[in-house]
C-alpha cells in the first residue's frame, strides 16, 4: 500500500490525537486557561515560528517549481503571523526577545535539521505541521471569545485549503518516493507528533523556564 499522508495519520492515529488534542486546547475553550499558561504558550510559539520560517525557506530553495506558488504563498502568510505575534505580546505586555525553553528548543533543532533530508520528507512535515495546527484550533469548536481570534487564524477555511494543497504535494513526492525516503518520512512524522504534544504540554505546565 503506497504512504499517502492521510495513511501516516491512520497508522499513527494516537500518536497524530496526542498531537493534536489537548487540556492546553480545551481550557481556551473552556476559558480556564491560565494567563500565565497561555502566556508562555505565544511567547514560545512566536520564537518557534522564526525558525519554521527559515525552515520554509530551506525548503524552497530545494523545491519543484510547480510548488513554488504554495510555498511563497506560505512564506507570505508567515511574515503577516510574525507581525500579529509581536502584536498580541505587545497588548500582554510579553518580551519576545527571551530564551526558548527545552521543549522549543528540540523542535527547533528538529526543524534545522529537516534541511538535511529529501525534498519529500520536508513536504510531509512542512504540511504535517501546518495540519496539526489547523486542526488543533479547530477540534475543540468554538473558544470563549478572548481565544475565538486563534481559532480563527489558523482554523479558517482559507488556511485549510492552503493546508490541503500542501498535503496534495507531498502526496504528489510520496508517489515517487523511494522506499528508504518513505521510511524515513514515517520516522519523522512520529517525531514530530511528539513535538506537538509536548509543545502543548510545556504551555500548560505554566513554568517560565
């Protein structure tokens, strides 16, 4: 049966629902989050987002020109998120220029690192991070209204078409794959679903550092 990226979340279904489902998640929903929860949560998610914009980057300079189009499409959309990132922290009052914490800092190290693999390994993650988030947002329904803005970022019709059109390009690369490079995009998609998690996780322990 050939990989597809819906077959990756079938096969690791747990792994994909811990990825993506979460108490951080349901307590914006809920509207028990912590500030200080949420806080650390954008504040470190701001310092993730500068290093998966130079991991998008990488990743087009490797790219076939057909996806080109999607991928600046991307890197658009991340310089206005960067932008709207410094915002929110300036309305919390938030420094941006802080040190990343463990669990950022592994995530960040993995993203480097996908610059070493094949074009097809880096089309998976970079639609299978962009998937986690889609859904994350969206899965728990509609927030309490001092989150429904986040929900509305990146749960929205028009990211979830951008999403499926990466995901139809690294279909497009999985059919073509070699087998090792198939393997390998399976090893980092589980990878990277514990990324997510403890990403997650991190926030909701509320701690600083």
């Amino acid at each position: 049966m050939p990989l597809t990226c819906k077959s990756l979340i079938d096969k690791h279904k747990q792994a994909w629902e811990a990825a993506t489902v979460h108490p951080f998640l349901n307590d914006c929903k809920m509207g028990t989050i912590k500030p200080e929860q949420f806080n650390i949560w954008l504040v470190q998610d701001y310092l993730f987002v500068t290093e998966f914009t130079r991991m998008v980057a990488r990743l087009l300079a490797v790219a076939p020109v057909p996806h080109f189009d999607t991928v600046l499409g991307g890197l658009a959309a991340l310089k206005d998120e960067l932008n709207w990132f410094a915002e929110k922290a300036q309305e919390r009052n938030l420094d941006l220029n802080t040190s990343r914490q463990d669990t950022c800092k592994r995530y960040c190290q993995f993203m480097e690192n996908l610059g070493l693999e094949p074009y097809t390994v880096q089309a998976v993650a970079f639609w299978a991070i962009e998937l986690a988030y889609n859904q994350a947002w969206q899965l728990p329904g509609p927030m309490v209204n001092a989150y429904e803005e986040f929900v509305d970022r990146w749960g929205n019709p028009e990211f979830t078409n951008y999403v499926r059109r990466l995901e139809k390009q690294a279909d497009e690369m999985l059919a073509k794959a070699r087998e090792e490079d198939c393997n390998r995009t399976e090893e980092v998609f589980t990878e990277l679903c514990g990324l997510e998690k403890a990403f997650w996780q991190m926030a909701h322990e509320g701690k600083a550092s």
